[in-house]
C-alpha cells in the first residue's frame, strides 16, 4: 500500500514538474517569436495597403483624369469655333475675340478661393459633381450665344465654375493617396490637359 501512494506522489510531483516546464517553454518561445508575429502582421497590412492603392488606381485616377480632360475641352474649344466662323456670326473684332479668351481667367482667378472654402465645407464628390454639371450646362448655353456680351457672360461662367475642379481634385486626391504617393498620380492627372488637344 505504502509503494502505490509513494508511486503516486513522484507522478503528481513528475506531472508538476512537467506543466511548468511546459509553460515556461511556451512563454519562451511568444517571446522568440513575437517578432515573426509582428512581422506578419506589418506585412499582411502592406499587401492591404497595396490593394486599396491598386484599387483607387483603377476607379478613382481615371475619372478625375477624364472630368479634367473635359474641362480643359470646354476651355478651348472657342478656338474651334473661330476656326468654323465665330467672328463673323457674331460681327467679333479680333480686339473682341481676345477679351472673350482672357475673360474665362477672370472668372477662373475669382472663384478658385471661394470654391475652395465651398469645398471644404461640403463633401467634394457632390462639390466636384454640381460645378461639372454646371461648366456643362454653360457650354451647351455658348451655342445660343449670338452677341459679344453673351459670349463674355458665358466664358466669365465658365471660368467660375471650373475654378474649383483643379485645386479641388488635389485636395480630394490628398484624402486618399499618401503624400509619397501623390506626385505620380498628379503627373498622370495634368498629363490629360495636353490629351484635350489631340480630341479638339
């Protein structure tokens, strides 16, 4: 009787003895390993960091690029409209026809601070949205343009209303790209004003 109790005390003793060992070994080996853990972790979030860029690359770039492109169409297109005759239906002097160009930089200059406190204020994609809506509409007015004074009106409006697309889309990239990262997508986006001249 006495053997079996003396047996099972030295298992209990060998089983304690055993269960510390076993957690000092784990709390050993999260302490070599916990900067493999950390490690990839931080590279787990890269490849979602990588993701999410390749993702705005893909959706947001090329709209902005494109609204731009349109912009730049809608400035100069007066130029293609001298070119088909706009002097002569609406009796322009040349002295005429260059204020209607340096009228759009009035309005452009006037309303680039404004539009930009607007801007903050509201949610860019509505902002960006409404005043691409509304250099559209002013377009589609010049084609009932029949004097001088209207075609001032409407290169003066259409300068107004696309003031806020540039320094508006470097803000709106600056909520989604990161500093390092914008230069390059910059590029890409100003590289679209020189494409308005191969479409007009």
């Amino acid at each position: 009787m006495e053997d079996i109790l003396s047996q099972r005390q030295s298992s209990s003793r060998a089983i304690n003895l055993s269960s510390i060992e076993l957690s000092e070994c784990v709390s050993s080996y999260n302490e070599d390993t916990g900067s493999n853990v950390s490690g990839a972790q931080t590279k787990i979030k890269l490849m979602a960091r990588q993701a999410l860029i390749h993702k705005l690359d893909l959706r947001l770039l090329p709209i902005l690029s494109i609204i731009y492109l349109l912009s730049y169409l809608d400035r100069s297109n007066i130029a293609n409209a001298k070119i088909g005759g706009l002097e002569h239906d609406i009796h322009l002097t040349s002295v005429q026809y260059q204020w209607s160009l340096s009228i759009f930089f009035f309005g452009y200059v006037l309303f680039e601070i404004p539009s930009n406190i607007i801007l903050r204020r509201w949610r860019p994609s509505r902002w960006i949205a409404l005043i691409m809506f509304s250099w559209g509409t002013i377009a589609v007015c010049m084609a009932a343009v029949s004097n001088f004074i209207g075609l001032l009106v409407c290169r003066f409006l259409l300068g107004a209303f696309e003031a806020g697309l540039f320094p508006g889309v470097i803000y709106f990239m600056s909520l989604w790209y990161p500093r390092k990262m914008q230069a390059i997508r910059l590029g890409f986006f100003w590289s679209f004003s020189a494409l308005a001249g191969a479409f007009g």
